[in-house]
C-alpha cells in the first residue's frame, strides 16, 4: 500500500483502520476473523525488504517494473471454516475487504495484493485530466448469451452531467499492454489469454470527478458479481489502469 502524496503511511495508522488489536511495533503478528469466518494471520512491516512492488505504467530506471510502497502486510490464511474449505478464494476475498478498507480510510492511495502468483491493483486518482475517457475489459470462464457488457458498465455508469456512454470495443486493444513490464501487467496478460469469454468496452470523451471514478469502479463490480459466479476486470482512465481485479467473486 502506498499514499502517493504526502506522508507515507505508518503501520500504526494502518493497525488502526484495520482494527487490529495490538501494537504493530510490540505484536508482529495478529490473527483477524474474515467475513467468511475463516482465521488469518498478518504482519505488518515498514522494512525495506519488504516494500517493492510492481510499478503500474511508471517505469523505473533503477529498478524496472518495481517501486517502493510505505507498508508492507503479509496474509497467511490459520484456517478455513467447514462451509468454505477454499483458501486461495478466502485469500482472495479477505484481501479484497482489506484493500476496500484502506481505500475507504485515505483518497488516492494505491494498492497491489498477489494471491497464488495473480496480482490484483487499484490506485484511486486524486485528480484526473478534465476529460478522460474510460475503457473496461472483462473477463470470465464463459460468457452469458444475454449479458452485454455496455448495458453492465452503463448500469454502473455515474448519473449527472459526466454522462459516460459506452461502446463495444476489442479486447485486443483497449488497454491490456503487449509486453508485461510488472506482475501487473503480466497478470492482465496471461489471464486475458486463459479466459474463454471476453468483452471490452470504451466510453466518449466526458468531464468525470476521481470520486465517480472510484465509485463507477465499486458499482461496476456489483453489477459484474450479480453477472458471473467468478470474473475478471480491468479499468483504464484516461489510458492509465486504475483497478485490476483477478477472479472476483460476488
């Protein structure tokens, strides 16, 4: 997790939005309850080991496809309940909740979480360009005959003057790079290559605030989740990924 302006975040700030119950700095591990009932283990650090991460369409000199992040926290999973019985999806599903709380707690922070070698990202702007446009690729094991991405993404769609009306548009080229030059990247690119069924969109050029971004984002993936049982999503802002979300599930 990094706050791109600014103070770096501490492990005591984030001990406390994520409510943990002891000192980051007297406790290194602290065990939490996720919402699925299954125990995990964390660890929060500020150590220098421990802080690269993958660098999202900023390429480094020093260090290619790696940047530095404030805080690091390491997720074990103690165990699952009976009724679940999936670690990587209870994994996945407690890092989404952790990631949703941060977010909550400081505009325009940027965060990259990897489960099992997929990275998922989302880096909230805290200003973008006075007309952008906006681009959405899904993807899914299969796709419904009756589901329309551009009837999805408009459902999600900010209400108001921005107005973003989308069009269909090839999954090809609407934001997934070539050449994976981070975990991101190479995430986005390789999933795209698995998943049978595949949509992507593109909006006009329109005036849209960071806030409706972030809150087209949210909506988006309700309407994805109420769609699909497990899916991929991307968005770009502007050409600039603003959230990757591997596998997710409603």
């Amino acid at each position: 997790m990094r706050r791109p302006s600014g103070p770096a975040l501490t492990r005591e700030e984030i001990a406390e939005v994520l409510a943990l119950p002891t000192d980051p700095s007297t406790e290194p591990w602290h065990h939490i309850v996720g919402a699925d009932g299954s125990k995990f283990r964390l660890r929060l650090s500020t150590g220098r080991g421990d802080l690269l991460g993958p660098a999202v369409g900023e390429p480094s000199t020093d260090r290619p496809g790696l940047r530095a992040y404030d805080c690091f926290l390491h997720v074990s999973i103690y165990w699952t309940t009976e009724d679940t019985d999936d670690s990587l999806g209870s994994l996945r599903a407690f890092c989404r909740s952790v990631v949703a709380r941060l977010h909550s707690a400081w505009a325009g922070l940027e965060t990259a979480f990897e489960v099992d070698d997929d990275y998922g990202y989302r880096r909230d702007p805290e200003d973008i360009p006075s007309r952008a446009q906006v681009a959405v690729w899904v993807g899914a094991a299969s796709w419904p005959s009756d589901t329309s991405l551009p009837s999805l993404a408009g459902l999600a769609a900010p209400a108001g003057p921005s107005g973003l009306a989308f069009h269909e548009a090839g999954p090809e080229g609407v934001g997934i790079p070539a050449e994976a030059e981070d975990s991101v990247s190479y995430t986005l690119i390789r999933r795209s290559r698995e998943l049978a069924g595949q949509a992507a969109v593109r909006s006009s050029e329109a005036e849209i605030s960071a806030q409706e971004i972030r809150d087209f984002t949210t909506a988006l993936l309700d309407v994805l989740g109420r769609s699909f049982p497990r899916v991929d999503m991307a968005i770009w802002v502007g050409g600039r990924l603003c959230r990757s979300e591997i596998d997710w599930v409603s």
